[in-house]
C-alpha cells in the first residue's frame, strides 16, 4: 500500500493530511476555505488518490497560512507515500479543457521541486478567497512533494474555469506519472538509480 500521512502544527495552523495514492478518488476535506476544499476535491477525485485533510488555522486573520500549509502537509504525505520510488513513470502531462478554458500541465516526480507558473487571474478573488493564493498552494505542494511542476493556462476566461482546470490538470499528470509501469516495476526510473538531483 502506497499511503502517506502527516501532522503539521504551527502557530498558525494545526493539519492533518492522510492519502492513499491507489486508491478510488474518495475524499474527506475540511480546510475551512470552501474554495480550497472544492478544489482539493477535485484533486482526490481526478487523480484517485483518496485523501483525508483537516485544517484549522488563523483564518480571521486570512487564507494565506492555511492555504500555504495545506499544499505543505498534502506535499509531504505524497512524498512519504511514494517511498523508493520504483517502478513509477515518473513524467506526465495533461490538457484540461474546461468550457472555454484550456489549462497544460506538465511535471517530473523527480525528487527535484520546481514550480513554473503562467497562470493570470482577472479577479482579485473567488468568493472569499485571494486568486493570487493559489499560486502559493501550487508552490507549496511542488516544493514538498518534490515534483517539478509546469502550470499554463493557455487561454481563458472565467476565473473558476481557470484555477479548476489547472487542479484537474495536476490530478490527472499525478495520476499518470504515479502509475506502475509494468515493463519496469522493480526500478527506479533514472539512469542514477536514485531520484533526487538525478538525470
């Protein structure tokens, strides 16, 4: 079983994040940001990891701690769960369309984080929440994971198609890249023999 779990506790905020990367897209989120929990649920349900997340953090203040932190604490669970990571396929890309929206996602589980971000929102918000925070989950997650990550929009409009299709499109590349592939599942998919740093 590929599952990971982590406990983040902070001045700020207080997460506990479980994942099972072979799971069925079952989720149980609770952030207190219903965007960011509309959002992570569509991360579990197109990637088909299960996922489980609790957060409280300094929500009076704003978004930003606990948003940062739950890509955090999702990140790390991730990485755990992927363990020596042998037998995955490592690179993985995907195009979501979403109504007039067209979003390009491309990563590496490499061990090597790297975020690229072209990603324009028109709005200042979606409902309650910062359009710029979203940017921060994306650098967060990258980072903790260990994922080189590539996020395009290439063209849209509306700001709840945008920022929807670039979770879709990071679920499915996830999905993809995580995969065991069956031609060689007992190696680690790098001429090193070992992912971090690696070519």
């Amino acid at each position: 079983m590929r599952e990971g779990s982590t406990k983040r506790t902070t001045k700020e905020t207080q997460i506990e994040v479980w994942l099972d990367l072979d799971g069925s897209g079952n989720y149980d989120v609770e952030t207190g940001i219903g965007f960011l929990d509309h959002m992570l649920e569509q991360l579990s349900r197109h990637s088909l990891m299960d996922l489980k997340v609790r957060a409280k953090g300094d929500l009076h203040i704003d978004y930003h701690h606990t948003t940062e932190d739950t890509g955090i604490a999702i990140g790390m669970a991730f990485n755990q769960a992927l363990g020596d990571m042998k037998g995955i396929r490592r690179y993985a890309s995907a195009m979501i369309p979403m109504d007039e929206t067209l979003t390009r996602v491309a990563l590496d589980v490499s061990n090597r984080p790297y975020l690229i971000w072209k990603v324009d929102f028109t709005r200042d918000k979606l409902g309650d929440m910062d359009t710029e925070l979203f940017k921060e989950w994306f650098q967060a997650f990258a980072q903790a994971a260990g994922i080189t990550l590539h996020v395009e929009t290439l063209y849209g409009e509306n700001n709840h198609h945008i920022i929807e299709s670039c979770y879709k499109a990071l679920a499915r590349s996830l999905r993809d890249a995580v995969e065991i592939d069956p031609r060689k599942s007992d190696a680690v998919p790098s001429t090193k023999g070992v992912l971090g740093g690696s070519l």
